[in-house]
C-alpha cells in the first residue's frame, strides 16, 4: 500500500481550499486548545466516529472554524480514517445573526413592559399628569387630566400645549 504524504491528502486539500492555502502549503491550526481538540477527534476516530469543532487560521490571517468529522474504515487497510471537513462559517454568521434578533426582541419586550408598568403608574394616581417636550407637544398624559379637558388620551398626544387647552 501506498501511503501519501500529509499534503497529497484529501482532507488537507478540503483543508487548504477552505483556508485559501495553495496545497504548497499546509493549513495551521488556530492558537489556543485547538490541537488538543484536533488530537481528540483523531484518538477517538480509532474506536468510533468523532467530530469536534476546531479553527484554522485563513491565509489572510482570520481564523475559519470547522467541522471535523473522522470515522474509520472498516474495509481498508488497518489505521485508515476517512475525514469529512465542513466549513462553519455560514452557520456561525446565521448563528449570530439569530443570536443577536433574539437579544433584540428581549430588550424590546422589556422595553415595552417598563412602558407599561409606568403608565399603569401613572393611570393609577389621582391626579392629573402631563408630559411635554421642548417644543410644548403633550408626549403623555393620563385619563384623570383628559377627562377634565374633556378630550381622549389619543386627541391631547402630539398636540401643542395651548391648543389642548382650548375648548373645541
């Protein structure tokens, strides 16, 4: 049997082609616990399938996360593996995308309760109460105060101050 070198394998190639590496050149694992975490999937592959996540670094110099899926062959010679790479970068990038919607919506469903708890607040106190702006718009008030201009919450809103005061 023929062995090939590391750089003639297939998985390299998926490797180099993911990372923009020419096959000259083998691709590098990120720094950290990536070659531990690259050693476990190849230790475990002797006994079962194993996958793990691990990062490559991308000739440009960003770091490209992957899939790697290693099972042995049953039908080969002994110590032979098949090995799958699968670039992660997509699904990160949707991964965060869901991530940061989810945020959005907790923060604007917080957002909206603490607007209401104030205007329970605010409908809650027996007397009158008017926000304005700088420009004298009415931006609040409640129903005690409506009730006396005899006008809907909905009809003072947005209206210039002096004009909620004259009669209709």
């Amino acid at each position: 049997m023929v062995r090939r070198g590391l750089r003639d394998d297939p998985a390299t190639r998926s490797a180099a082609q993911i990372t923009d590496y020419s096959r000259a050149k083998t691709p590098q694992l990120a720094a950290g616990d990536q070659i531990t975490t690259f050693a476990r999937i190849v230790r475990e592959a002797g006994e079962v399938s194993s996958k793990g996540e691990v990062r490559f670094m991308a000739s440009a110099g960003a770091v490209v996360p992957v899939q790697i899926s290693i099972s042995g062959l049953v039908l080969s010679a002994p110590g032979s593996l098949c090995a799958v790479i699968t670039d992660l970068r997509e699904q990160k990038r949707n991964q965060e995308l869901l991530t940061s919607q989810a945020l959005e919506r907790t923060r604007r469903a917080e957002a909206e309760a603490g607007q209401r708890r104030i205007a329970n607040i605010l409908e809650s106190i027996t007397d009158s109460f008017l926000a304005m702006n700088r420009d004298w718009r009415v931006t609040d008030v409640n129903q005690r105060l409506a009730a006396i201009l005899g006008k809907t919450r909905d009809e003072l809103i947005g209206k210039c101050f002096g004009k909620c005061l004259r009669r209709a």
